[in-house]
C-alpha cells in the first residue's frame, strides 16, 4: 500500500503531499503555496525547474533514480537528491514542527524503498588507469564523479601508474572496510583485479566498472544501458551477486580468468591491434579484418570435458535456464590437478573427448555471453552456470563465408551458422600446434604453450543492481 505524509511550512497550513508508491514518489501541492522546490544547488550538473505550488501534475520521481533522503532537523528541511538523465536535481520541502516526526518516518521509507536489499552510502576502492583504451578512464570517471558525491559514496581512488599497481594495492588494502573495488578501465584491470583477490584469497569481494577501455566486457554483462546515469546506478544501488570465473594453468602457473580464453585469428587481432587503440572499439575489427584477408593456420588439439555439443539442445536449456545466485551455493575456488603435463599423449582422462583441429582459424572460449560493447560472441553462455562456452572454426572455409561469421557477431546470430562449432564443457586443454602466437586470457596477452582451462562454479563477485544474466533470448 502507498505511504503518504503531509509536509509544509512551519507558520502556515499550506501542505505538499509526499507518497511512496511501488516505483516511484509522487509529490505533488496539495493547498496553494505548499512549500515544495526542484533545484541542483551546490551540485556541477545543473538540472534546473521547479514544481509550483499552482502545478496541476505533480512532480514523479522513480525510485530507482533516488539517491539520497534526508532530513535536517535543526533546518526543519527535508530533502531528496535524485537523478535526471545524468544530472544531480535535489527536491526541498520545509518542515513545520509538528511534522518532525513525520519526517523521519518518511525518511526512512524512502531509503528503504529506494535501495530495497542494497546497502546506501558504500565505500569503494577505485582503480582508474588512464593508459586503458584511448586514455579516456579519467574522463568517464569525472563524467560520474557527481552522482557517487550526490548518494554520499566514499571513493578511495587511485590512478594506475603501471601493471601490477592495483595488484599491490590490493595486497596491502583492508578489503573488510569496502563494499566492493570500482574499475575505471578495460577489462585488462578487472583481470588484475581478480587474480589479486584470489592470491589474498578474497573473491567474495565484489567486482564492478565504469568502461574506460576499448572493450569494456565486464559492464556489458551487467548493464543493459551502457550510459553514465544506469552504470551509476548498477553500482551504488548494486548488491553482491555470485559469477563463474575460470583457472587457467600453464605447467605450475595459475591465472584466473573472468572473461575468456583464445588462440587464433581473434587472439592476433586483438593483441595486433594494440597500435590502433585510439580508434576505440574499432580497433580489434580492424584487426579482424586484416587476419581474415591474409588468413593462418592455426592447428590445435582440443581436450574438453563434455556438457553438450548440440546446438539445439544448448538453445532451449539457455532459455530455460534459472540459476540461483544465493551466496550459499557459492563455493571457494579449489584448483584441481587438471595440470596440462597430467594428460598422457595418447588417451584423454574419463568423460573427456579428444580432437586434432589440423586447421583452425581460430578457438574461442568465454565465461560471459558478452566479449565486448557490440560483441554477442557467447549468446547460450550464462554468467553463473558452471560451464565455459567453446567455438571454433575451420582454417578453409571460404572468404564470404568468414565475413559473414563476423558480421553475425553483433546480435549473436553467428551461433546458428554451420561453419562455427559450439560446445559447453566444465573445463578444456589445449595444444597449440604453431608458435609464433599468443594465448589471450580477458584480453591480456600471455606466452603461447599448452593450457587447461577449469571452471570455477561461483567462485567471483560481481556488484550489480540486476542478476548478471544473458538478457537475450536465444532465437
């Protein structure tokens, strides 16, 4: 049921009414002259307007857009700052002192129905690293800087000087003080990021961005909008929710990966087109395109622990999936001796499949639907199901044939094509049959020799205002 309460001036019967409905406050004047105002005082992105008192609508604020209710009792002034678009408007109604009580009461409700489960006012460790992408980290952090001073965030920021640097921060860092550790970055950071938690063995500490990169992976899978107000709100409203992440060992080194894996065509592109980060997220398309035209080979074999081969089979239990992401069912990651000088040349370990791909343009294996900004590589993958998504594509199919692959990639619809294989597996091994190349683990490069992949079922943290999901239906 709505909630209403009735606020005004200290010395006059003119009243605003306040009500708390389901989705949003409803302030309207409900006698002339009520005491109600709109402005964005004192914050640097005006939204300016008011409401008079003569005003036939009344002013709707959506809850999920209010940041901060409060009430000063020495001003006798109640005041709710909110969002519109990206800017910070504050709504003021003057208190009379019979209604103090009232006040309070409705205070309260307000942050109650505005946050729901979510904890107000959080503290977070950011990382900016203004080397990501085409330099623009410090630029997307100062367009949002407001909105987390607006909902009274406190920000313990630190500017990246090198790789490695939020590692060490984090060593040292009391991660019990903070609600979770804010990226200002590309995916290269969140990658850090995780592998410093797991050394410190804290991987319940939640993980979230703002994309300052090029590919900006890890905000895709959480927010719908990729827009300053909805990546603000995703975090300041967000709650903890449990992610798969994956191990991914080479001989006695262990990596952990939140994102994907690849060899091949992509892994070059990727990496190739480090000298072309300032066309942003053109930049590996471009690579993409140049390896297509002067295509290589690059032959593997693959190992992998089967869930499912079948395409139609994986697209009806992706629409049907329903994962529960309580923390009860998450788990510690536990590093299994799946290590790749443990599987014998000749046979495959029980329940493994085993083949040679003499030619491969390339192998592609991810955590999350999402591999970039417009990048619907993984469209079965689901963020917390304990399976790792596997394509992979065959080295002599035509030019036209390629392209086309890639031009499906956007809207996911490169899955139904019978040049690409797809499989799901709880954990895989590769031997690359070639040199000269890399492995690309969350976009970072790293040596090229055999490799096991493991899932780690719920063994990351993710801080979102949603259930991070696949939030397309598969067709």
């Amino acid at each position: 049921m709505d909630e209403e309460a009735l606020l005004g001036f200290e010395d006059s019967e003119n009243l605003a009414s306040v009500t708390i409905g389901t989705t949003a406050i409803v302030v309207e004047a409900s006698r002339p002259r009520a005491a109600l105002k709109s402005t964005a005082k004192s914050y640097p992105r005006l939204c300016f307007g008011s409401v008079p008192a003569t005003a036939r609508q009344p002013l709707t604020i959506p809850l999920r857009d209010v940041l901060v209710a409060a009430f000063a009792q020495n001003k006798k002034v109640f005041d709710v700052s909110y969002l519109k678009k990206s800017a910070v408007c504050r709504l003021q109604l003057a208190v009379a002192s019979r209604d103090i009580t009232d006040a309070q009461h409705l205070q309260e409700q307000i942050m109650a129905a505005a946050y729901g489960e979510a904890k107000p006012f959080k503290k977070l460790l950011v990382f900016i690293n203004p080397a990501s992408g085409r330099s623009l980290a410090i630029k997307a952090f100062n367009r949002c800087a407001h909105i987390f001073e607006a909902a009274h965030c406190t920000l313990d920021v630190v500017v990246t000087k090198n790789k490695g640097h939020a590692s060490e921060v984090i060593k040292h860092y009391d991660l019990a003080s903070i609600d979770g550790i804010l990226c200002v970055s590309g995916d290269g950071t969140p990658h850090e990021v995780y592998n410093a938690l797991n050394a410190k063995k804290s991987l319940e500490t939640p993980v979230c961005m703002i994309p300052g990169g090029t590919g900006n992976a890890l905000v895709r899978n959480l927010v719908k909008s990729i827009d300053d107000k909805e990546i603000s709100l995703s975090i300041i409203k967000g709650t903890k929710h449990p992610v798969d992440l994956a191990a991914v060992t080479q001989q006695d080194t262990k990596y952990i990966s939140f994102l994907s894996q690849s060899i091949g065509l992509i892994a070059e592109a990727d990496i190739g087109s480090e000298d072309l980060r300032w066309l942003g997220p053109l930049r590996t398309a471009v690579g993409i395109t140049k390896r297509v035209i002067f295509r290589k080979n690059y032959p593997c074999v693959l190992e992998y622990k089967l869930v499912s081969d079948d395409k139609q089979a994986i697209r009806e239990s992706s629409k049907l999936l329903d994962i529960s992401y309580t923390d009860s069912n998450s788990i510690e990651p536990t590093f299994s001796n799946l290590r790749t000088d443990h599987f014998p040349q000749d046979t495959c370990p029980d329940g493994w499949h085993r083949i040679k791909l003499d030619y491969m343009a390339f192998l592609y294996a991810g955590i999350l639907p999402w591999m970039a900004i417009g990048a619907y590589i993984f469209p079965a993958a689901h963020p917390a199901d304990g399976t790792v998504d596997i394509s992979f594509a065959d080295y002599r199919i035509s030019f036209w044939k390629m392209v086309k692959l890639f031009l499906n990639i956007e809207a996911g619809k490169h899955y139904h094509l019978k040049d690409l294989t797809y499989l799901k597996a709880k954990a895989f091994r590769v031997t690359p049959l070639f040199d000269n190349a890399s492995l690309v683990i969350d976009g970072e490069q790293y040596p090229l020799s055999p490799f096991t992949v493991e899932v780690l079922p719920k063994a990351g943290r993710v801080l979102a205002d949603r259930k991070p999901h696949n939030d397309h239906t598969l067709a």
